[in-house]
C-alpha cells in the first residue's frame, strides 16, 4: 500500500468510539490506519495520544493523520506544537476541503461531541479528496514553515518523543473526564 494510503489516527477516551468507526470507514477507502490508541473508554489525556500522532506526521512516517477529542480543540492545539504540523479542527466538510486545498493541512481534528458519526465520515472524505492547490496558497504555507524555522531550533524540531509530565491540580467539582 502506499505511503499516501497511510495514517495515522489517535483519540482519547471521548473520542474512542468515533475512531474505531473511522478505522472501519477508512478501510472501506482503501487506507490503512496506524492507530496510536486510545484502546478504550477509559480516561486518558489526549496530549499523550495526539503528541505521538503529531510526531508521526512531521516525521514522514505517514503523511496525513486524524485526531480525536471530545470537542477536537485540545487536539489540535497539540498537534500543532509539532513543528511540520498543519492541523485544521474541522467540523463541516467546506472547512475540511479548504483546509487541504488552501492550507495542506495534513492533520484533521474531529470532536466527537460536537459532530455525529456521519458527518465525521463525510469530512473525512472531503479532507481526503482534496488536494493542495499551490499558488498563492503555496506562499503563505511556506510563511508558516518559515515562521517555524525562526522559532524552533533543529533541536527542538526533533524534540522529545512524549509530551511533558502534566502538574498536578486538584480536582474541581463536577469535572468531566
């Protein structure tokens, strides 16, 4: 299979259930999916799920990846602290072509309680029919690359491979997962 064929898929535990669907729907399209967990509902902490997925893609050991949260925003304020990382939270299929045609996103972020499973699929298509079209659009991509080589040093490029060990909070009452 080829490497455009390939990628990457991570959710946390709000998220499981709509990434498992997507595993089945994106073998349909013919694509194989490396799946970076979560393996079940139980709580996790999407950083430690979409910080590996993220990583992948700057990589190259995919091209493209989806993560999953429970609104999509975490996600992908995550993915995209990866240098080399263009992740777009997509919750209409408009936004999800414009966001490959225009930006060349190549990570999608999804909230699973804020979209259904049908439309997740239909922006998981569209995202990934659409191609960059380059032109002016190339421009501003190559500002955002460039604004990533003034801000991160090569060192930093290769970075850790986990996120940092978070602080610990007290827990507030009423706190969702």
């Amino acid at each position: 299979m080829g490497s455009e064929k390939r990628l990457a898929i991570g959710a946390d535990h709000a998220a499981y259930h709509m990434k498992e669907e997507l595993k089945l729907f994106l073998k349909e399209l013919g694509y194989e999916c490396v799946d970076f967990g979560t393996h079940s509902a139980e709580a996790v902490d999407y950083p430690d799920i979409v910080f590996p997925v993220a990583r992948a893609v700057a990589s190259g050991e995919v091209p493209r990846a989806i993560v999953l949260c429970g609104t999509g925003i975490g996600s992908a304020m995550v993915a995209n602290k990866v240098p080399g990382v263009r992740a777009s939270l997509c919750h209409d299929t408009f936004s999800a072509k414009h966001a490959r045609a225009h930006n060349d996103a190549n990570v999608l972020a999804m909230g699973a309680r804020v979209i259904g499973m049908g439309l997740a699929c239909e922006i998981v298509r569209e995202w990934l029919a659409a191609e960059f079209e380059g032109g002016r659009h190339a421009r501003r991509v190559d500002k955002i690359v460039r604004l990533e080589e003034q801000l991160f040093t090569v060192e930093a490029r290769r970075g850790p491979t986990s996120p940092p060990r978070a602080k610990e909070h007290p827990p507030r009452e009423n706190q969702e997962g």
